[in-house]
C-alpha cells in the first residue's frame, strides 16, 4: 500500500509543501507577542540559535525517518523498532490538543477580516475593540464555529489541495506586503525605540523561561515534535536534497516570523507611547496594535484586508494540515470511513474549542495552574508534550537506531554538509538541554522553583 504514495515533485514542491504548514499563526500571531513578551532582541537571538541547532537537527531527522520508511509518525517507529511505537502516539496527540484552539485564533483571524470589509477598520483600530469582541460569550464562538467548519469543508470536499495550491501564490505576495507593512511600521513616529528593542539582544533579559518559550516556539512554528514532518518526510522523494531542503523550509519560516515581529513590536512602541506593559500583551497583542497601523496608513482598508485574506490563507493551510493529520491518525487506527471520521473530528473539535472560547468570556474566572483555558493548552501541547516527544525522538535516533541511518538516508541525495552538528545536537545537546528547560518549566508552573 504504502509504495503507491503519491510523491511530491521535486524539490520546490516539497519545500513549499512543507512551508505552508509551516508557516501560519505560529510565525504571524505567536511569534510576535513572545517577542514582545521575553525581552526582544534576546527572544529573537535565543530563537535564531536553537533554529539553526535545534531546529535544524530535528526537522532532518523528522524528515529522514519519513522518507527511509515511507510512513507517517506511529507506523515510522513502528517499522524502525516496535519498542518505541509509543513515541509515534504520543507525538499524535499534539495535533489533537492544537487544532481546536488553533481554529479559535483562526475565527479571531476571519472576524477583523469580516470588520475590514463591512467597513468597521477604524473602529478596529480603538482601545478596547478586541477585549469587548473576546469577552464576549457569543460572538467569538460562531467566528470559530465558521473557521473550524472552513477547515472541516476543505478536507470533506477534497478541496485542501486547490487551497495549498492557491497558498502557494498567496505566500510570495504575503512576503512582499508583509516586508511592505513591516517598512512601514518601522517608521511610524515613536517606533524606532521598538526596533532597537526587537533586534539588540539585553542579556539581563535572558532567563530559562527565555529559552524554553524560544524552544515551544520553535517546535509549534516549524510543526515538529509532533509527526507531522515525518509524514511530510514520507511523501519526499529519494532524489531530492534532504539537507537543503531543511534549510530552505527553516529560512523561510523564520524570515516571515521575524517580518510579523518587526510589523508589531514597532508598532506597539509607538502607540502606546512608551508604555512597555503593552509588551505583554500576550495572544492578543496583534490583534490591537495591527489595526491601529492600518489606521494609519493611507488606504490602509484595502491593505489591511488584503492582510487578513492572506493571513487567514495561511492559517488555513496549516489547519488543514493539522485536521488532515488528525483524521488520518483515526482512520488508520479504527479503519473508519474517513467523511465520518471528519465529521467527528469536527465535532470533537468543536467541544474542545469552546474551552478555549469561553475562557475569555463566561469562564474567564476558571483557572488551570493558574491559566487561561486557551493559555493551557498552548502551555501544555508547547512547554510540555512537544519537548518530551523531541527528547524521545533525539533518544530515539542518537542510541537506538543511530544517527548513521538517518545520516545514509540523507546522502542518497547529496553529500550531508552539516552530519557533525547534526550527531552531535540529536545526541549530546537535545537530550540534555530538553530534559533541564523542561523539568524547570514544570516545576515553575506549579510554583515549586520560582524562574
Ligand atoms: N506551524 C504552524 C504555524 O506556525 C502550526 C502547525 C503546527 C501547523 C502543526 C500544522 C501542524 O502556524
């Protein structure tokens, strides 16, 4: 069965591929506001480094064992030793826990897009706009409601592949109007101060929390730690360059993450006037500084909804992505007719999202380890199940099946240019830079050291 997969043509159609589930809210909306969130420029040179280390290692190795076994995360560990199929279900449950808040963000997405177009942008762009929009019980849900039923139809009609499709023109000119807004931005009066704060590392800003929000980010932007390049590995071909492929996806996510930073974090230096709690704004802080900037652009309507067309594009890619790997993971296991089980994955969807919405509103009292419902979830898929899934899968390839395999699979295309640092990250550096950020995060969300 599984050599009739179909491939993907060469190499740009695999790094494309890979890019649009790549690239989504994690680079545009969760990259930001950590940013802001963890000191700026230290954020951003933490995340630079583990990209390039890190990132680097765990994406070649996702995608080698993909296309060495030509299957998706559990039957890959599977085939490769039965002992440690476990790796492939835990790394499963990650898709499941982001995909419902991730359509909550999603419908947050469609809303402005709706209130740009039916002429409300300015009133986007007042103090208060967001908080009144998410505190409220109903309207955050059917924004959802429509999202997550958005994603569900292009899996159910089939039309997921028009969409990436479509995305892959909508990418490109995401760059360039996001290279645009972020130029912009940069010289709105006030905002210099932000520049300097998003791009010069403050060392007395760098903490353990630092470096594990970095890591989380990483893993959720780049959709590793969690099966899904292993799957993307498996449709790759044998020809096509594995290495710099890699490079290729990473540069690609990381440059559109740094752009979406430098379009807010300026931004909010200069409309709050200096006030730097406006920094840790958290998950909402793009949703109030952008409009604002649009505001005050000349024809910033226009540009601020083709904005939110491409970014809701590229939500969607990713969405799909993560609802499709959700699917697939029940119908292999149940042998389940894949419409129904969409449909239950829809509704299960639904249920688990809600948490996440009414968190803001009729449950915003409701507290877990001292979080938002939405916060949680982000905190335990993230800090949590991400790092122990790529602990494993660095155990996995550095003492039991051994970085020479993945290292063999990678030169049947060319020569591996960086094999040292790959071996020596996947089997010194991960293992134990996970196990200390990890263990330290957990004992501080349940208040046992203080970070
Ligand atoms: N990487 C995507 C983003 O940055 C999120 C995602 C994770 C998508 C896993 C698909 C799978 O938005």
């Amino acid at each position: 069965m599984d050599n009739k997969r179909s491939t993907f043509t060469g190499k740009l159609g695999f790094v494309l591929a890979a890019a649009g589930s790549a690239v989504g809210l994690g680079n545009i909306w969760r990259f930001p506001y950590l940013a802001a969130q963890y000191g700026g420029g230290i954020f951003l040179l933490v995340y630079i480094l583990l990209a390039v280390t890190f990132g680097f290692a765990l994406m070649t190795a996702e995608i080698a064992i993909g296309r060495k076994t030509g299957l998706s995360a559990i039957g890959a560990f599977k085939v490769l030793n039965k002992k440690y199929t476990f790796i492939g279900y835990i790394a499963s449950i990650v898709p499941m826990i982001i995909l419902p808040y991730y359509c909550v963000i999603g419908g947050w997405v469609t809303k402005y897009l709706a209130a740009f177009i039916s002429g409300s942008a300015q009133n986007a762009a007042t103090d208060g706009y967001f908080g009144t929009f998410i505190s409220s019980a109903g309207e955050p849900v059917i924004w959802f409601l429509i999202y997550a039923g958005l994603t569900a139809i292009a899996i159910l009609l089939g039309v997921n592949k028009g969409v990436e499709r479509v995305s892959k023109i909508m990418m490109p000119i995401l760059v360039v109007l996001s290279l645009f807004i972020a130029i912009y931005s940069m010289f709105i009066p006030g905002a210099i101060k932000g520049v300097l704060y998003y791009i010069t590392p403050d060392f007395s800003k760098f903490s353990v929390k630092t470096v594990l929000a970095a890591m989380g980010q990483l893993f959720y932007s780049m959709s590793l730690a969690m099966g899904i390049m292993i799957t993307y590995g498996s449709y790759m071909k044998k020809d096509v360059n594995l290495e710099s492929s890699v490079k290729q996806i990473e540069l690609f996510d990381t440059g559109i993450a740094f752009l979406a930073g430098l379009m807010i974090i300026p931004a909010v230096f200069a409309f709050s006037g200096g006030d730097e709690s406006a920094l840790s704004a958290g998950p909402s802080l793009m949703f109030i500084t952008l409009p604002k900037v649009f505001e005050s652009m000349w024809g910033g309507t226009f540009i601020g909804i083709l904005f939110f067309v491409l970014v809701l594009f590229a939500a969607l890619t990713s969405s799909i992505s993560l609802m499709e790997t959700v699917v697939s993971i029940f119908c292999d296991k149940l042998n389940l007719n894949r419409k129904i089980t969409c449909v239950f994955v829809l509704i299960g969807t639904i249920l688990i999202g809600l948490l996440s919405c009414f968190g803001y509103s009729i449950w915003a009292e409701v507290k877990i380890i001292g979080m938002q419902m939405l916060d949680f979830f982000d905190f335990i898929s993230n800090s949590v199940i991400m790092p122990i899934v790529a602990f494993l899968t660095a155990i996995f390839v550095g003492y039991v099946i051994k970085p020479k395999t993945l290292v063999e699979e990678v030169e049947l295309s060319a020569a591996f240019k960086q094999k040292t640092l790959f071996t020596i990250v996947i089997k010194y550096i991960a293992p134990v830079c996970i196990v200390l950020i990890l263990v330290s995060s957990v004992l501080s969300a349940f208040g046992i050291i203080k970070l």
